[in-house]
C-alpha cells in the first residue's frame, strides 16, 4: 500500500522504461500520420503483408469476426464492465479509474487521430490508426499493470509483462482488423502504438491525481 489510499496503477519502478516507450510509440504515430495523411492507397508494407493476410477463409475468417467484435461498441462495454467489477472485487480502485479512463482516452486519441490524418479505406472510411487495435491494447496493458502490482513484479519482469501483454493483444486484433480487411497494416501499428502512447501517461495522471485528492483529505 505503501502508505497510499489505494495501490499505484503504475509502479515506480516500471515508469522510466514505459515513459520511454510512450514517448517512442507516440513518435511512430506521429511519423506514420504524417507519412500517410490524406492518403488512400496501401503502402508498400501494406500490399505485401495484406496480400498475406486479407481475405482468410473458414474457420479463421470466424475467428477473425469474433475478435472483431470485442471492438465493437457491444463487445468492448463487456470487456470494460467485466475488467472494472475484477479490479473492484480486487479493491483496486484506481485500477477501475484507469480501465475508463485510459481505455477512453485511447479510442478517444484513435477517432481524433483519423479525422486529423484523413487516411481513408474502401470508399473513403477513415482508417488512421485503428480504434479496435487501439483498444484491445489499451486494455491489456491496463489489466497487465494491474497484475503487475498484484504479483510485486520488479522492472524486468514487470516490464516484459506489460509489453508482452500489449504484444499479444495488439497482434490479435491487428491480425483481425487486416484479415478482414478493415484496415492497413500500418493503421494497426498505428493503433498499437496509440495505446502504448496514451496508457502510461494516463496512469501517472491517475496516480498523481488521487495522491492529490488524498493529500487534501488529509
């Protein structure tokens, strides 16, 4: 507890290397926007890892659908409801702030992002970056800091969950949104990386804001 109202959601020890791979990730989503702004057309990497990919058939295709949905509106409020109530039965308040918080200010940055960037797909849909990839990373990286701060992980370890946990997540959903079609490849590296931008700097927010409001209470 370390004399806090509530345990950190972003420990000590873990802030100086995510702080760095924020600032790193919102560099490649600045990079990427700009590479691809106003653009409708895939790129390079796009049509080779498209041609890949795009247009699997039974079973992935359904597969592919399922992870779909957990972006969709329907599918993420299940995901955000069932991830608050875990973090409030494991009396991890500021877990449950982040989880809305943070995974908002992703999806958020996501849909702000396309309408800046302007990069469209399939009859002028804007794809700059990827909101489903977007979210599902935001939110395991939000579930992986909280594990992170159950199991008292040090910096490595603590580290290489978080990254492998976003990893994971965004490479499922990534595969998902191409496969079908949905986005660029670039899109869902862009998506990846918007979260991995926004996630960290959210949870110091949420940290330095409820030692605030302690402090006061005091």
């Amino acid at each position: 507890m370390t004399g806090r109202s509530a345990p950190v959601v972003l420990p000590s020890s873990l802030r100086v290397w995510l702080g760095m791979v924020a600032a790193l990730a919102g560099l490649v989503v600045v990079v990427l926007g700009v590479r691809y702004a106003d653009d409708s057309k895939p790129g390079m990497v796009d049509a080779r890892i498209g041609a890949a990919v795009d247009g699997v058939g039974p079973p992935w295709r359904h597969v592919a659908l399922a992870t779909d949905f957990l972006g969709e509106p329907g599918g993420a409020a299940m995901l955000v409801v069932a991830t608050v109530t875990g973090c409030l039965l494991l009396r991890r308040p500021r877990a449950a702030v982040l989880v809305v918080v943070g995974v908002g200010m992703a999806v958020g940055t996501a849909t702000l992002l396309k309408s800046l960037v302007g990069r469209t797909i399939h009859d002028g849909n804007l794809s700059y970056p990827s909101g489903h990839t977007a979210f599902l990373t935001a939110l395991a990286l939000v579930v992986a800091l909280l594990a992170t701060g159950r199991l008292g992980l040090g910096r490595t370890a603590g580290t290489s969950l978080v990254l492998a946990a976003a990893l994971v997540a965004g490479a499922a959903m990534g595969w998902a949104q191409v496969a079908l079609g949905a986005h660029y490849p670039t899109d869902v590296l862009g998506g990846w990386c918007t979260a991995l931008a926004v996630i960290p700097a959210t949870a110091w927010l949420v940290d330095r804001t409820a030692d605030a409001v302690l402090r006061k209470r005091r």
